[in-house]
C-alpha cells in the first residue's frame, strides 16, 4: 500500500478513537441537590413567573403541577 494510504488510515483511526473516548471522559456525574434546596430553587422559579403563570387562586392546580415537575427534574418528588 502507498504510504499516504496508511498514514490516511492511521489519522482516520486516531479521529475515530478520539471521538468515542471524549464523551465518555467528559461526562460528569450532576451532583443532586438536596429536597429543601430543590424546593427553594422551584418556589422561587414559580413564584417570579407572570402572566397566565402568576400567582393567584385560579390556578393553584397548575402551579402545583409546574413545581412538581420543577422539583422532578432535580430528582425528587413533591
């Protein structure tokens, strides 16, 4: 085989493994933050909204499923 065949391969090989070893190294454990922390951070979140969103007595339900799905994406349930 020419050269410039192998060193192609050989540079192709290298791009591959380096690919597939950088997602595996550059994952990071997200650290869960505890239920009280989770909690402050979702109220705060719901509690800024305005608009349709906003507090009042009308929509109590729905804020109660919006911080409920908050306090799901840091892994706890409400």
């Amino acid at each position: 085989m020419p050269k410039s065949i192998v060193m192609l391969s050989v540079a192709a090989a290298f791009s591959i493994a380096a690919v597939l070893a950088v997602p595996a190294s550059a994952q990071k454990t997200a650290k869960k933050i505890s239920y009280e922390e989770a909690f402050k951070r979702c109220k705060a979140f719901i509690d800024k909204e305005k608009g349709g969103f906003a507090n009042s007595t009308t929509n109590e339900l729905a804020r109660t499923s919006r911080g409920a799905a908050c306090m799901q994406k840091f892994g706890h349930r409400l």
